[in-house]
C-alpha cells in the first residue's frame, strides 16, 4: 500500500514539473496597440496647391482653398495614419482672366466638379530614416480613379501644446502624377500631362469625440 501511494505521489510530482516546463514556453502576449493620438487638418491654415505646364514652357499655377481631413499619430513612428480631402470646387487658377480658367479647369474636360468635388488621399504605410519623415504612400482617388502614389515629404515635424495652444503637426507633401491616368484628357494639345501637387499641412490635436470632415471617415476616427 506505502510503495502504491509512493509511486502515485511520483506520478504527480512529475506531472506538475511537466506542465509547469510548457508554460515555461509558452510565448509572451502581444504587446498593446498604441495609444493613437487625434488630429485634424486644419482648413484654415493648411494650403493645396497645383502645378501644370501650358505650352510645354509656362507654369501655370493655383491653389485649393480648401483642405480637411484626419491625422492618427503613432508617436512610436509603427502606426500613423493620414485622410485628406481636397475640395476642388475651391480651385482658384494664378493667372490673368482668372474666372474664365477657373471656369474651364473645374469643367467637364478637367476636374468635373460637380460630379467629383474632392480629391481623397489615403495613406497605407509611413516611411521613416531614423525619426525623419521621408514619404507616406498611399492611394489617391481622383475623378473617381484609385491609383497608388508616393508622396514625397519635407520638413514634418510635431510640437506639444501649452494652453490655449494646441498640439500640431506640420509638413510638406507633394506628388506629380500623370492626369491621363485618372482620366482626365482635355487640353492635351497645349496642357502637360503632368501635375504636380503640393499640400502644406497643420494638423491640430483634437477631440476624439469630434465629428469627422467627411462620413467615410467614420470608421478611421478612434473610439473612446
């Protein structure tokens, strides 16, 4: 009976070494996701402008007057996210007879807008050397058209806010894209089918409960 208990007392003992030996190895939890902070762009001081050859030697430029959308900063540099929204109908053309052109570059032959009154970025990945901001790559959706881009960056940069001030982020960002590819063809004798888009931005730390600039926004807005 002694030697039955002993050799049970054994089988335990070993048993209780065993199982303690596998959660010795069981892999550690992930670590929680960011605490990502809440920015928006600021309309009144963030400036979308545009670049376009005309006749293959003069630059004609303009601005969008108008630009919203939503920063999600990952101060760790893993997760940022940026949405913007450039709203076409606030084209304003830098040249002489300015209502004229403005009145043809937001016509049917090139920014339709009407029927497309914004161009949208969505960024996937931010790109970093060290803490330096190189570029955000992304999607941006013009006339309806999705086609990947890289936008170039310069001179971002973060700085806390001491009340009243809040905290802000500004940048440069640029790309030239080809208008032809989003199906834009007017003009094509004497306009360059190359763009160039220039933002400067002011992102401005906000309420998390504050309501998005536009409803597809919704689903990229954190939760309390």
């Amino acid at each position: 009976m002694f030697r039955e208990c002993r050799t049970l007392l054994l089988v335990v003992v070993m048993t209780l070494i065993a199982a303690d030996g596998r959660a010795a190895q069981l892999p550690e939890p992930a670590p929680a996701p960011p605490e990502l902070q809440f920015y928006q762009l600021d309309p009144a001081e963030t400036q979308s402008r545009f670049e376009v050859k005309f006749m293959g030697f003069i630059t004609v430029r303009g601005k969008f007057t108008r630009t919203t959308g939503i920063l999600l900063r990952d101060p760790q540099l893993q997760h940022s996210s940026i949405q913007a929204f450039i709203d076409t109908t606030t084209l304003d053309a830098h040249v002489v007879n300015a209502n004229t052109t403005n009145r043809i570059l937001r016509g049917p032959e090139f920014f339709q807008v009407d029927k497309y009154p914004s161009i949208e970025f969505k960024s996937a990945q931010f790109v970093y050397e060290g803490e330096r901001l190189l570029r955000i790559d992304g999607a941006l959706t013009l006339l309806g058209v999705t086609r990947p881009v890289m936008l170039a960056v310069a001179n971002a940069h973060c700085a806390p806010g001491e009340a009243p001030r809040r905290a802000r982020c500004e940048a440069s960002a640029s790309v030239t894209v080809k208008r032809s590819d989003y199906g834009m063809l007017g003009w094509s004798e004497s306009v360059g089918d190359e763009v160039k888009i220039i933002v400067d931005l002011v992102a401005v730390e906000a309420s998390r409960e504050a309501a998005p600039v536009k409803p597809e926004l919704e689903a990229a807005a954190p939760k309390p």
